[in-house]
C-alpha cells in the first residue's frame, strides 16, 4: 500500500471495500477494491483471482480499466480505474433517463459487450449497479465477479450466476447456455434505462421466474421510440437462438440516435 494514499471509502459490501485513493508521486485518483481473505471460502477467493486473470487482459473505453493488483497480509487489493460516478445512482435519483442519453449508454455497452464476447468472456451479472461513469460521462462496465471465460471447444454454460431480475430465461431454466444471455441482459438494463423499472417485476422470485421464463408479453411504455422498441425487440427474445447477433446490434440505428 505504501504506493497509494487512502482518501474516503466509497462503499462496501459482501466482497469487502472501495476507497478513492491517490498513486503516490503522481497525483492519479484511483479507486482500491479491497477484498479480505478472512472468512472467503476456497471458491469465493479462485472467483476473485479469475476476475483479476480476466480484468488484466481487457482493454476497451466502455470497461472499468485494472491499473494493478496486490496483496497485503489481510486484503487482496484490486487497484481501478477512478469512475467519477454510478448509473445507479443516477437512475434512483431521476428515475427514467432522456431516450438520448440511454443510445449513447446502449452504444457504448453494445460495444463492450462485443468486444468482451470476442475475447470468449461473459459478464453474466448486467444491471445498473454494474455500470459507472468515467470522465466525460462515458459509461463504463465494472464488477467482473461473475464473468467467465468461455471454452474454445464449447461456449455453453449451465450455472446459475447473476441477478434474478436480469437472468435469460434459459439461465431460470438451468439450461445450458451461450453469450447470448448478455444479450438479453442487455435489453433488460436498457429497458430499466429507459422506463425507470425493468421489463419484468413481481413479489416473489417464483412470480418473476413465471414472467421471465412463460411466453408473456413485454409492455412497451407509450414513451418509447420506434426505434428503442426495436432494439429491444432484438434483445428480449425468450428463445436465445433468435436473439440477434453482436454485430447486428452494433448496427442498429438506435444506438446513433443519441449523438
């Protein structure tokens, strides 16, 4: 640590706690994840190596950038990108972002989504607490602990990872999957971007599980444009094998409507 100030803790958690610190000798705000060892159990402490493996090889504007990583005698320190805020936050405070403002964060997701799936890696955890925002408001995709490396020899998965409001159907299923279930991930942030609340909502996880999975119909908000509902449209298609394909979406002329 001795390369880094402390300045104020910025959260915490189940995982451990985020500081804004400052790289010595040379004035750079970063933020210090600092994840405990103690009381990690074997799984939970390979979850965190395998995030580390996976945030040192990425390099793209849209993801949250690993600067460095150590260890002290009692933390496993992930040294990040400083993002200056959470979409989160924004989201809870304002409610429904402009149509605009929600192309611009499409755009720069689909992009990080398809630059991660060209380097066989899944997310699997998209929702908003997941997304920051850098300098010059660029959003930027964080929190890699559920990602995973896809197999060359297969790019199915069956395990359950994720947060229930954002999981394909085929995950509810305990079918095995493909990185199409970003894409589904995808549209049901940019939906919960858009109207304020996400596309699927009930009580219970059963009720949720029953409208995740079950052929009901999506409400479109009378507030949406044309051309949102038809990017979503791509993305909220309960068979994976008809959910549209990275490139298709990075053409969608949604995602310029926001420049």
């Amino acid at each position: 640590m001795e390369c880094y100030e402390l300045l104020e803790r910025l959260g915490e958690g189940s995982f451990g706690r985020v500081y804004r610190g400052r790289r010595r000798f040379t004035g750079q705000f970063v933020a210090l994840k600092c994840v405990p060892r103690a009381g990690k159990t074997k799984e939970e402490l390979n979850s965190l190596q395998r995030e580390i493996q996976i945030l040192a090889t990425l390099d793209h504007p849209n993801i949250i950038k690993l600067l460095d990583y150590f260890e002290t005698p009692s933390d496993v320190v992930l040294v990040l990108e400083y993002a200056q805020g959470e979409l989160f936050e924004v989201l809870t405070s304002d409610g429904a972002l402009p149509e605009a403002t929600v192309a611009r964060v499409a755009l720069g997701l689909t992009s990080a989504l398809t630059y991660l799936h060209a380097h066989r890696v899944m997310h699997r955890d998209l929702k908003p607490q997941n997304l920051l925002i850098g300098a010059g408001g660029v959003v930027k995709l964080a929190d890699f602990g559920f990602a995973r490396e896809v197999g060359r020899d297969s790019i199915l998965m069956s395990s359950i990872k994720g947060t229930p409001l954002y999981m394909a159907p085929e995950m509810f299923r305990e079918e095995r999957y493909t990185p199409s279930a970003d894409v589904w991930g995808l549209g049901v942030l940019i939906y919960e971007l858009a109207a304020g609340k996400p596309p699927f909502f009930a009580g219970n996880l059963q009720e949720l599980l029953a409208l995740i999975v079950e052929d009901s119909p999506i409400i479109w908000p009378t507030t949406f444009s044309d051309k949102l509902v038809t990017f979503l449209s791509k993305c909220l298609v309960k068979n994976p094998s008809q959910r549209a394909g990275w490139e298709e979406l990075l053409q969608d002329p949604f995602l310029f409507s926001g420049a």
